[in-house]
C-alpha cells in the first residue's frame, strides 16, 4: 500500500500546529518537512528550531528534506531537531558516501533526492546504502508546481534498478502529485507520495489522504 507524507511548506504558517494535529489524525505514515537556503534553491523556509517544535508534537515520523548547499554539515542539527529521515540532495553533496554514512552514524535514516534533471543511474553505486531515494516531481524551491510527465520513466528506471541491486530503498515522489498524477506514479512503483497543496488546500485534509492511500488498495 502507498504511503503519504503530508508536506507542511503547503500549510497555513500562523497554524503550524494544527496543520500537525490534522496529520497526526490522519492515514499518513511521515510529515515532510522542506528545509530551504535561499543558496541551493531560491526561497527559504523553515529552521531547525521550528522542526524541532513540530516534533514535540507529532505522532508521525519526521522526513526532512534539506533543499540546502553542502548538507553534511547540518546532520546533527537535524538528528537533534527530532528527524526520522534525512534526504539530501545528490547534487549538492560532493562527497555522498560520506553524508550517507554520517546520518545514519547519528541514528536517522538516509535518503538523496534526485532533481528532475538528474538522471537516476547517477545514483548506481549508492542505492544499497540508502534508506529511500526521493525524486523531484517538479523543480524544487516552490510548491503548487505542475507535475513533469518524464518522473513516470523515472520511477520505471528507479524501481528496476533498485530490484537489479537487491535495495530496499523505498521510492518517495515529491511535487504535483494528487488524485490524476498518483496512479502512475503508484503503477510504476512509487512507494511514498509526498502531497502538499493536494492535502491542505483540500476541503478535508485528512478525506485527501485517505484518497491517495485508497489508490493502491
């Protein structure tokens, strides 16, 4: 069955706690946090101190995904912050290895996010060593973007490769994804479907993701 991670960068800021309680309550299996520089993407979003008061609250896992230049530098901030996971960026880190190994020395899971442009066999050498990889349904920075129709191929690429290998790295589609994109998404063998403006903008968040995770049944 597909998973949802809700994605809080779509919620009402002035309500972050209750965007949470609405996730907590809901069918969701993470709570997907966008963590921006300004640097490696043009907006800049949330920090280590509201992360951490989202912990204090939620009864679902953490999956921060650092949009930021150089983020092995930020491992134990994020371990502190209360993350479950931690998904990096392939092209922002120079050394890879070396930042997978180091999230998961501090306890957290390990994943690398793939932007649209960045083709998965990139990726070869490093998915046994992963926990999740994320592919970029849109270009990131921004939320409400239109879905790119290629990630389907990309997903089909991902999820052949990881099989050939052997890993259990599951497979996390971030952008555009709502009721007419997640079918194929899920066909081609997306395992979590991160949702933003489909979840919050809806009338009944919680209706929302239950109708995503109902796709796959």
């Amino acid at each position: 069955m597909v998973q949802v991670a809700p994605s809080l960068l779509a919620a009402d800021f002035a309500r972050l706690g209750e965007a949470v309680e609405i996730v907590n309550r809901s069918r969701a299996s993470l709570i997907h946090i966008d963590v921006m520089d300004g640097m490696f993407v043009p907006n800049i979003s949330i920090g280590f101190p509201v992360i951490a008061a989202i912990n204090r609250i939620a009864e679902k896992p953490l999956d921060v995904h650092m949009m930021v230049v150089d983020p092995g530098r930020y491992v134990g901030a994020v371990r502190d912050a209360g993350a479950h996971l931690m998904n990096v960026h392939y092209e922002a880190c120079t050394h890879l290895h070396r930042v997978v190994s180091s999230i998961h020395e501090a306890g957290m899971k390990a994943g690398v996010t793939l932007n649209p442009a960045t083709p998965v066999e990139m990726l070869e050498d490093i998915v046994g060593d992963v926990d999740m990889v994320l592919l970029m349904s849109v270009n990131p920075g921004f939320g409400g973007q239109k879905f790119i129709p290629n990630t389907i191929r990309k997903v089909e690429r991902l999820r052949s490769m990881l099989e050939r290998q052997g890993s259990r790295a599951v497979i996390e589609i971030d952008g555009g994804v709502d009721l007419n994109t997640a079918p194929a998404l899920i066909a081609a063998g997306a395992d979590v479907l991160v949702a933003g403006s489909y979840v919050f903008k809806a009338p009944d968040p919680i209706v929302a993701v239950s109708d995503l995770i109902d796709l796959s049944e």
